[in-house]
C-alpha cells in the first residue's frame, strides 16, 4: 500500500488541514449497493421537497476552498473546487450522476457535508503519494480524457505519485488513469477540510459515513487522519 504525505510547504500555508484517508481492500463493485442508492435518492427528495440544499460558495465550508484556489494561483470560478461543482450540479438538475457505486458513495458523502472528496485506484497508483506544489513539469491526464495531457502551473497544489499527477488545483479534477471503476478492487478515498478547528468533528462523522456505505462491499475498510502533526499515513 502506498503512503500518503502532506508536504511541509502545504502544511505551512495550511495549517489547519485535515485529510481522511479512507481505504477499501476487495471491493465489490459489480453488486447492488442498495445503502447508497437509497442515500442518494434522500439527498434528490430532501433537495426536491426544499428541505435540503447542497452548499454554496457562500457557505463557509466553499469559501475556505475558493480563498485557497485563489491563494496558488487558480480562479475558483472557473475551476471550481470538486464539492462546489457537484453542489451545482445537483441543484441545476435535481439529481447526482450515476457513474459506480464506490463513485456514487464518496460523492454522495462530499455533497451531504459540503467537503471535498475524491478516490484513487491503488492499483494503477505508482509508488508513494504527495500533496504538494506543483513544479510545473509534471504531466495529468484528466479523468474521461485519455489522449490530453495537461502540465499544472507552477505553485498549484496537487496530489502527485511517482508517475504523474492524479488530482489537479488541489481537488477539482481526478487523474484518468487512477480513476475508480466497478473494477476496482483496492481504493483510498479521500475527503478534507482546510479548517480542522471548525469542521474536524464534520469530517470525522462524513469518514465513518463513507466507510459505513463502503463496509458490506468490501473486505476490509481502515480509516487514516493527515494533519500538520501527523503529515504521513500508509493506506
């Protein structure tokens, strides 16, 4: 299993950081999940009803991250941190895309707290993994998009392997070639907060969430914790 760090200059500029790291061994992905859909279906009736919305950049929760997109260099508007685009998407059309069910329960988990979200395949992951700044020579090919290859700028924070980049501007766009399928069988899901001080319980309850979803179609689940004081995990 490959290990995770939270670089030092990260953690400098951020230093309230808290990232969940939460590992799936022996996914099922080809059998019904049927706790999720009924999550999903929730989220959808509760938006429909009027009960329930999903947050906005003027929730603090999006704010954090807009504040942060802007601090290396990228225009949150434009590339939106990844729980502001599917927060959109979901009140633009009253419905989550359905990809898979490992994809469907983090995301249902991202919108329901209002935190970023993400999820690696550890079998096409290539050696340790950092979050880190960008040097500007590392190459991503964005997930549905096999045949582009994107260079990050300079400064941007991104989590990157041995071989390449597999999440760009921090958290707004996952890698192609680590991307979850109903084929994947060991995956590291990832959900964070900016402001551990704040939202530190909220991310906690959205991990055990996730890896209540995750239990019945797996082998096994662990949970890990990245901070400035605990910078370095293995999945």
């Amino acid at each position: 299993m490959p290990a995770v760090h939270l670089t030092p200059a990260v953690t400098d500029a951020f230093p309230d950081t808290l990232i969940a790291l939460v590992t799936a061994t022996g996914v099922r992905g080809h059998e019904p999940w049927p706790r999720t859909t009924a999550v999903l279906e929730e989220l959808e009736q509760r938006l429909a009803d009027g009960t329930w919305h999903p947050a906005d950049e003027t929730d603090p929760r999006i704010e954090a991250w807009h504040t942060a997109y802007r601090s290396f260099g990228t225009n949150p508007r434009r590339i939106r941190p990844s729980v502001d685009a599917l927060g959109r998407r979901l009140a633009k059309k009253g419905a989550l895309p359905r990809i898979n069910p490992a994809v469907d329960s983090y995301n249902a988990v991202s919108v329901r707290h209002g935190l970023p979200a993400g999820a690696f395949d550890l079998d096409h992951v290539s050696g340790d993994i950092d979050i880190r700044y960008a040097d500007g020579t590392e190459s991503f090919t964005p997930l549905g998009e096999p045949d582009t290859v994107e260079h990050p700028k300079p400064g941007e924070i991104i989590y990157a392997d041995t071989t390449g980049v597999l999440t760009r501007h921090w958290n707004h766009r996952d890698a192609h070639r680590t991307r979850v399928t109903e084929h994947s069988a060991r995956v590291t899901f990832v959900l964070e907060t900016l402001h551990a001080d704040r939202d530190g319980d909220l991310l906690k309850t959205a991990a055990e969430e996730l890896r209540d979803l995750l239990t019945p179609h797996t082998a096994q689940t662990t949970v890990h914790y990245l901070s400035p004081t605990q910078p370095r995990a293995t999945t």
